[in-house]
C-alpha cells in the first residue's frame, strides 16, 4: 500500500532518509538505442534493500468492464520531436511541466532527438500526463517519452513540488496531493485553447502514466481521485493508492513491473492489475528490479506504445502488436486480458 511506501522511506525518528533514485534514466547509445540504469545519491548503496510493498487484497474487482476505444487509426509515421517546459501552479504548489510532443519536419532516421520549442506538427493528437518517481524529475524519463511522442502523443511531465530531485523540502508524504497536481496540469493544458501546444490536444484522447511513486499517483487518478477524463493508464512499478478502489468509467490498464523488484514487489503490482475492473493487462520483466534497464527498455517501451495506440488511438491493429511486441528480446511475459 502507499502507507507502506511511505513508511519505507522514514527513519524511526520520523525524520525522510534519502532513496537512491529508482528510476528511469536513459542513456542514449550512438546506434540511438535506449538503456536505462539507476542513479545513486549519498546515504544509499546501490544494493541496499529497500522493504517491498504489499497491496491490499481488499481491491479484488467484482466484474470485470470491458474498455472500448472509440474506433479510430494511429498515425501511419513517425513524427520528429519537439520540446517545451511551461510554468504551471495549483495554488502554491508549483507544477513546471515538461512536453515532448510531435513537432513538424522530417523524424531523425536515428530515433527521436528532441528540438526545443519546435513547431507543432498540424493535427490533434492524445495527451498523456506522466507523473515522475520520488527524488526524480521528468528528464529522466526522457528516452520513453520521446519515443511516446515520436509515435504521436503529446507528453505532459510535471514536476512535483516535494517529491522531485532537488525538492528542498523532500516529503514522500506529499504523494497523496499529486493526483489533484496532476488533474489540474490537465486543466490548464485544455485552456490553453490559443496556444499551439494547448490546441493541438484532443480532450476526448487522455492517458496517464506513471512510475513507482509516479505509477501511484496515476492509480489515485483512477481510483481515490478519479479523473474521468482518463480512458488509459500506464502504471510502471507502481502499487495502489490507500487501497482506494477503482472507481468511474471503464479505462484500459497497462501494468508493467519487475519481478525482482526490492522497492515494491512485483506481487504489490500484480494484486492492483488483479484488482483493476476494466480491460487490463501486465508486463512483468523475468530478471528485472525497480528500473527498466537497458535489456528490457525496448519491449517496454514498444509495449507501452502500441497499448497506447490502440487505447487513445483506436487502432485496433495496435491492439495486436501487442504481444509481439511484448516479446522483444524475450526478456518479459504479458498476461493480456485487454
């Protein structure tokens, strides 16, 4: 549960001890293939063990809802990538946000190579609200998200206030205020009707997604803080939000987890995937720990895409790229209940 997660990341004097960054880097190779690896910061090792969470088997769904895209197509190219920060708040609460988005021009042959404050390529597209993990911040999610883009998807990346890297007043606490954080990033987006950015957003096509303390925050966005706006959800390492159970209209549910991970065991994220009442399916990396690591970064983010596609797209022949695209490398299996 997120109390565990929480617990996990205080001394016995109450008083926040520092987390390794467990998230996703991406080193870029010169071939423009992905790896991810950790980052470490000062009071951790990179092997120390930090206690599993465990999710509340309380969740498990009744039935089980069906998600049905609307019927639509992916876009048939790859788009060059464009990037732009923007100055957002909730109250007090500062939200700078990170986009990489489809921008104009030809896509590098080599893979997305982001171009601050390019143009927005013509069209509308999805936007998905990627929510970072504790004591990281959105650039190092950067090799995914590109590729998210590339494919067609406007990205949002806010950077929250106490969990970021750099935060001066680091409180894992604070995850509970993210999925309001996070719906009203998606406010301010939508009224930004002027700006190419703002416009080139359909209202009708939001996801969010998320990794550990950020796959958290995006459970609460379908659960205790339902934003119905949401029709799919990408939980990376993550586990449920208080045990809150899911509430709503059906949306489509992408789990992917390691199952080997120290920080929240594979079975925390597999009793949430359990418990998820609509369409869903799980992406569980045989040898992986709390990071996608640079073996498995392809099938997750090639996974990720064409369930996106398929659940903001409508594109049913993503749908069954599916498991193929699971299978790259062979280094996860995926139960497909979508």
């Amino acid at each position: 549960m997120l109390r565990h997660f929480l617990k996990v990341v205080t001394d016995a004097r109450g008083r926040l001890i520092t987390m390794r960054r467990r998230t996703l880097l991406l080193a870029a190779a010169a071939a423009g293939t992905g790896a991810l690896s950790a980052c470490g910061e000062a009071g951790l090792s990179s092997d120390t063990p930090i206690a599993a969470s465990t999710a509340s088997s309380s969740l498990a769904p009744r039935s089980v809802t069906a998600y049905v895209p609307p019927a639509g197509s992916a876009p048939d190219r790859a788009f060059a990538v464009g990037r732009r920060d923007v100055d957002f708040a909730r109250g007090a609460r500062a939200l700078p946000t990170r986009f990489w988005y489809p921008s104009s021009g030809a896509a590098p042959a080599a893979g997305p190579d982001p171009v601050d404050g390019a143009d927005v390529a013509p069209g509308r597209f999805p936007m998905i609200l990627f929510s970072h993990g504790y004591t990281a911040q959105p650039e190092d999610y950067a090799g995914m998200l590109a590729r998210w883009a590339q494919a067609g998807f406007v990205v949002a990346a806010p950077t929250y206030p106490h969990t970021s890297h750099g935060a001066d007043d680091l409180d894992a606490g604070d995850i509970v205020n993210q999925p309001a954080d996070a719906s009203s990033v998606i406010d301010q987006v939508l009224a930004r009707g002027g700006d190419p950015l703002g416009a080139a957003v359909d209202p009708a096509r939001l996801g969010a997604a998320g990794h550990s303390a950020g796959g958290i925050t995006t459970v609460g966005l379908f659960s205790a803080h339902r934003d119905d706006r949401l029709t799919a959800g990408v939980v990376l390492a993550g586990t449920d939000f208080l045990g809150a159970p899911f509430t709503g209209p059906p949306a489509a549910m992408l789990y992917v987890h390691g199952r080997k991970d120290d920080t929240i065991a594979w079975s925390a994220g597999h009793t949430v995937f359990a418990a998820t009442p609509w369409s869903r399916a799980m992406l569980s990396i045989t040898d992986g720990g709390h990071l996608t690591t640079g073996d498995s970064f392809e099938a997750v983010t090639r996974t990720t895409t064409e369930f996106l596609r398929w659940s903001l797209d409508g594109d049913e022949a993503a749908k069954g790229r599916i498991p193929q695209a699971a299978a790259v490398d062979g280094v996860a299996t995926l139960d497909d209940q979508l």
